[in-house]
C-alpha cells in the first residue's frame, strides 16, 4: 500500500528503512526518503508506521 501518493513511497519502503537505520524522528525519517515533503496528508501514518517498527528492529545492526 502507498504511504506517499506524492513521492510513490509504499508501506514496505517505509518499513524495511525504519528497520534497517532506525530513525529517533520523523525529521530523521524525512532525511532517509522525501516522506511528507509535498502535500505532507502521509505524516501520521509515516509516524504510526515508524512507531510499529522501532521496538521490533534489532538492538545491533549486522556488519556483513
């Protein structure tokens, strides 16, 4: 599903970046992937996703 109409950015996309770096912020998050850059109607639920994910990402991040 589409999180941003705007920049094409899907919930999937959305996911696998806040997994893999792990954003402290939705300022953060923005300067990962332009999310809410335009019209900015995909905020909350870029916020809601990013809540989702960041207790279930690793505590360490994986080297190779």
């Amino acid at each position: 599903m589409y999180v941003c109409l705007c920049n094409a950015i899907s919930d999937k996309t959305l996911r696998e970046v806040v997994r893999r770096y792990q954003p402290k912020s939705i300022q953060q998050l923005r300067q990962l992937i332009p999310v809410g850059k335009q019209c900015g109607k995909c905020l909350r639920q870029a916020r809601d996703i990013m809540n989702e994910e960041l207790p279930n990402a690793p505590l360490y991040k994986e080297i190779a």
